[in-house]
C-alpha cells in the first residue's frame, strides 16, 4: 500500500491537486472535509454537530474525525492506497493515523506539503466563496480564523511527519498543472524507492 498526505493550509489546492493525484495514480481518495460535508447535505447528527465548528472557521472534534476515517479505511480493504487530504489536521488526529495504519501493516508513505503566501489563501478563498455555496467560505474574518487555526493547531503535524523524513515542500503558487507537475514528481520518485 503506498499512502501520501497532502497537506497545507486552507486553500492551499489540496482538493484541486487530490483530484489530478486520484486521476493519475488510483489512489483512494479521502477527504474529511468532503466527508463532513456529505454528512451535513444527508443531515446526519454527526454533519449537524460538525456544522457548528466549520461555520466558526474550527476544527471538528478529533475522534469525530477519526472515527469517519477508521470506517472509510475498512471499508476500502483492497485500495492500493489512499490519499489523505485535509486530514490528519492535528498531532492527536496524526497518533491516531499512524495507529490505524499500523494495523494494517501499513504507514504513511510521503507527505507533500503545499506552500502558499497568507494573502493569497484569503483572495482564493473569498474567490470561492461567491460560487461555493459553502458558509465557511462566505466571510474574511472566517477566512483568517481558518488560517490562524491551521498555524496553531495544524502546522504541528508537518513536524511529528519530518521526524521521520517524509515530508516534501513543494511551492502552491502558481499555474495548477505546473504545480501538479511537481507533485508528480515527487510521488513518482517515492514510489520507485518504495517496495511493498
Ligand atoms: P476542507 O474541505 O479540507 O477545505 P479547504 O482547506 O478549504 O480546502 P483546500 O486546501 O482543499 O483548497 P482547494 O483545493 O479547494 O475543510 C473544511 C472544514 O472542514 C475545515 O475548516 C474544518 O472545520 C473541517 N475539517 C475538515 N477536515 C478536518 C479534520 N481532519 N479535523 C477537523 N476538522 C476538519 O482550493 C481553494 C481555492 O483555490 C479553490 O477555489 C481553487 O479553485 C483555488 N485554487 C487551487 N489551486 C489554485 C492555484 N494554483 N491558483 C489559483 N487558485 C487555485
């Protein structure tokens, strides 16, 4: 199984990029944000609850998010491997990752790590914001919560994944095929030392 992470802060493309990677490599895709999202427009108890966090620019509550991703990992038993985007969004939410993988027999494999400039967050995401329909996106102050919750609570998972040298930077500015290009890249260069 070869398991990637994309990772960055809001906006940052991971949901652009996820779609190419899933394309190009049969990757299963899991998103948490998506997942969340499905639950709310199915009304679910669990979407309602989580509701109240997106729309104030927070986090859900770990072992919601958990419990999502534990049960999208069993029920994609024969996937070749997954790609995590949005998610593990804390160090506990990381733990927890690295724990259902080992159960599995299985780890993360690389992560990339998409960098982009804080004013060019805000204007891409106050951009979607006027044909996304999503709450989260309607406002700047949500916006710059957002990014403060992913400096505070998010950026630490890039150093728990860097101890073990799997984390690649790669710059988000720019055109999304060439930025694509060099996910690619990366992935490609990962697996081919990768057996397993
Ligand atoms: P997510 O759905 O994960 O949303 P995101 O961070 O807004 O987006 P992403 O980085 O994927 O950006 P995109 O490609 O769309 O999370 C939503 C909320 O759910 C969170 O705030 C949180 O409350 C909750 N949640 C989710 N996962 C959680 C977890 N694990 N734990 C706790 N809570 C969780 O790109 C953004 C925009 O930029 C798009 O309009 C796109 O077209 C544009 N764009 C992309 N690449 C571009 C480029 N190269 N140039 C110009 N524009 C570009």
């Amino acid at each position: 199984m070869f398991n990637l992470i994309l990772f960055g802060p809001p906006g940052s493309g991971k949901g652009t990029q996820s779609a190419n990677i899933v394309e190009k490599y049969g990757l299963v895709h899991l998103s948490t944000g998506d997942l969340l999202r499905h639950e709310r427009a199915m009304k679910t108890p669990l979407g309602i609850e989580a509701q109240q966090f997106i729309d104030k620019g927070q986090l859900v509550p770990d072992e919601v998010v958990i419990g999502m991703i534990s049960s999208a990992l069993d029920a994609n038993t024969d996937a070749p491997g997954f790609l995590f985007d949005g998610f593990p969004r804390t160090v506990a939410q990381a733990e927890a990752l690295d724990r259902l993988l080992d159960l599995k027999r299985a780890s993360i494999n690389l992560v990339l790590f998409l960098e982009v400039d804080d004013e060019e967050l805000i204007k891409r995401l106050v951009n979607r914001g006027k044909t996304s329909g999503r709450t989260d996106d309607a406002d700047e102050n949500i916006q710059r919560k957002r990014q403060e919750v992913y400096k505070n609570e998010t950026l630490p998972v890039a150093g728990h994944y860097s101890k073990h040298k799997k984390v690649v930077q790669v710059n988000g500015m720019g055109d999304v095929e060439e930025i694509f290009g060099q996910l690619a890249q990366q992935i490609d260069r990962r697996m081919d030392s990768y057996v397993g």
